[in-house]
C-alpha cells in the first residue's frame, strides 16, 4: 500500500470538540492509533478520532483511505494549507496560494473587555478562514480587519458576536498620510526659560533639504568650534525626529528628509537634553514650514477583470477617481484594466464594482508609492485632521 498523505485545507472552530481540522487523503490509509508528520513543520500530530462531516453533524469512522475528506480534532500545530505524512516518507503538497484581500475597514471593540478578547477571537477566526486579515496600523494605531468583501466582513463581525460574545464595529480606515518637503530653508530653535533658579536654554541652527522618495532620514552634524556641545548633538536630533513623527502640517509623519545643525549657543549653566531637545523641535518646525512642505497620499496598483462591455464605464469610473489607467489587455472573454489610484479613492471600491458590472467585475490591489496630494485635495484633508485633533482650522 501507499503511505499516507493528506492536506488541510479547511479548519474550523467547534463548540464541542475544539479545533477541527478537515483534510482530504491524497494516498495510502489513515487510522485513529498513527502519529502523522506535519512535514512543514517538523511536527508530529496525535489522531485520536476520526469524523466524516456530514452536514453539520460528525459522524466517528474506523479509519480513512485515499480520496475520503475527514476530520480531527485538537491537532497542537496543524494550520489550513499544511501537509500531513507518514514519517518514513514525507511528503509536502503545495497549497492553494492565499488570497488577497481586496476591501479593509477599520474594526473598533465597543467595550475594553471586546478589545481584550478580539485579537484571540480574530486568530480562531482565521484559523478557519484565511481570506480574512487582522492587524494594526502603526501609523493610525486602527485595528484593521480585510476580506473579500463588505459582507464577507460583516459576516465576520456576526460571528464575532455570535460565537465569541465581542461586540465590533466597522469604520471606514483613516488614510496613512505622510507629508514631506520639496525646498530647501534654515531656521532658528531657541529654547529659554527662567523661573527662578536654573533656567532652560538651548539654541540651534537647522537646515533642511529634501531625500528622495523613500530616502528616509537623515541627520549630520556640522558643529565646529564647540558652539554646541558634543553631548547635546544627540537631544536636537531627538527632538527634530519627534517632531517629524507629528509633521508640520497637521498630524501626518514627515519623510525623506535631510537635516543638518551647523550653527547654535549653549548657557554654561542653563543648557541641558532637554533643552536643546525643544530646540531641535522648534527649529525644525520653523525650517520645514519654510521649506515647500506638501501632503502625500498612498497609490494603490489594481487589476480589474471585467466583461468587454464595462471596459468603458470601468474607466470613466477610475478617471473620476484621479486613477491613471495603465493599459488593458484580454483574458478569454474578459478584459484586465491595470490602473494606479490614490487608495482614498478606493476604500469601498467592492461594492461600487459589483453595481457596475452587475456583479460580475473582480480586482486585486496592492500597495504601490506615495505620491504628492493635489492642493485643493490637501486643504481639505489637512483641515479634517485638524478638526479631528481639536484644533482651530484657520481661515
């Protein structure tokens, strides 16, 4: 006989009996008393029961032979996609490759207590659907959740509810804006205070130029003579990079660019980090504001798959979205659009396809560049950031 194989491709969370893992065997003869290798893995898996799913109900089988779909419960680190063997002749089956999501919305627990469960519940969830991704926007600090769609993901959040008691709710996800600059400027950071006692004073000439894209940070140091100390050097770069965390404009991190102090004064006793950290602050604010600051927006690369006869109608649609069509090319009776636009444009493009195409439209996308916001566009983010932060927009 042939030695066993099999692969997972399905895993789902059973009240009763735990995780169940469901798999097909490709080959030889499966029985309750063998210890099958997971052979990605390196790990061996105890059987215990074995279930033929029929319906909803699991009916207990002897054994199971090449071709059957069965199940088992509680295997410690078999996942969807993963292999199963027999030791003396592993075997690793290529799985199905994984699916890009294509829609994302921002998920918010109502309660602490949802927010301490959702991560574990999400992770169960998963385990039996890898369509579905979760995570956090370090930028935005929003949980993010994504499918395949909007009621793909509002199945989610039901059986979030449902099943594991975490009450959710979906909101369309801020945007990951970034500012940067496009000139160069110097400025001034000047940091005094005296209440009595030691005061606070630190001072630093800054210039500022722009990186290319994606050329980071940059910072150089061009003291001479000792004007500022050597170990205050480090605190004004401190503070230029948390002001460039905060950017200038609003609320959105600067990037891509240089910064060098090359001029400033100290206080023999009044100079301290900290003071010379404001003073990085400040100085660099002062320098960016003057150096053509500008907004940027992520660019998301799509592919759309559509009938011949939505070509035109997909990009009307994609123009007035800012999208630049890449070009479009056959594939059988469809036709693939390939477009780059700004992901502001796209959140809720899932549901605006399937009107269009009657249902019958699909797309991928990922994440291309940054590019610069038109202004008109950026006044109107900057002032929702503002608005959003509490702040005054000015006229």
């Amino acid at each position: 006989d042939a030695p066993f194989s099999a692969l997972v491709f399905k895993t789902l969370a059973d009240p009763y009996a735990g995780k169940l893992s469901i798999f097909k065997v490709y080959s030889g003869k499966l029985s309750p008393d063998m210890s099958p290798l997971n052979a990605g893995k390196n790990a061996t898996e105890r059987i215990g029961q074995i279930f033929r799913l029929e319906g909803k109900k699991q009916k207990p089988v002897g054994s199971a032979s090449a071709g059957e779909i069965v199940a088992v419960a509680k295997f410690k680190e078999t996942s969807t996609g993963d292999s199963l063997c027999d030791p003396k002749n592993p075997i690793l089956y290529t799985p199905t490759p994984p699916v890009d999501p294509v829609i994302s919305f921002a998920i918010r627990p109502k309660t602490r207590s949802d927010e301490d469960k959702l991560g574990s519940s999400l992770s169960r969830m998963i385990e039996e659907d890898p369509t579905l991704q979760f995570g956090k926007d370090t930028q935005t600090r929003e949980f993010i959740l994504s499918g395949m769609g909007e009621i793909h993901l509002e199945v989610a959040v039901e059986k979030l509810r449902r099943q594991f008691g975490v009450e959710v709710e979906l909101r369309t996800p801020k945007i990951p804006y970034k500012e940067t600059i496009k000139g160069t400027a110097e400025a001034q950071g000047k940091y005094k205070k005296q209440t009595g006692g030691r005061g606070q004073y630190g001072d630093c000439w800054l210039r500022v130029e722009p990186l290319p894209p994606g050329g980071g940070f940059e910072f150089v140091n061009a003291i001479v003579g000792g004007v500022i100390p050597r170990q205050y050097i480090p605190a004004v770069e401190k503070g230029v990079i948390e002001r460039m965390a905060k950017g200038v404009l609003s609320s959105y991190p600067l990037v891509d660019a240089k910064v060098t102090v090359h001029d400033g004064s100290f206080h023999t006793v009044d100079s301290s980090e900290m003071a010379f950290k404001i003073a990085g602050s400040l100085g660099f604010r002062k320098a960016a504001l003057e150096a053509k600051p500008v907004l940027l927006e992520p660019i998301t690369e799509m592919e759309i798959v559509v009938p011949e006869e939505n070509v035109g109608d997909i990009i009307g649609d994609l123009n007035s979205r800012r999208g630049r069509v890449l070009g479009v090319e056959a594939r059988g009776r469809s036709q693939i659009v390939k477009t780059l636009v700004p992901l502001a444009e796209v959140l809720r493009y899932s549901s605006d396809l399937r009107s269009i195409t009657s249902g019958r439209g699909q797309f991928t996308f990922r994440m291309y560049s940054y590019e610069e916001v038109p202004a008109a566009i950026a006044e109107k983010v900057i002032a929702q950031a503002k608005k959003e932060m509490g702040e005054e927009v000015e006229e």
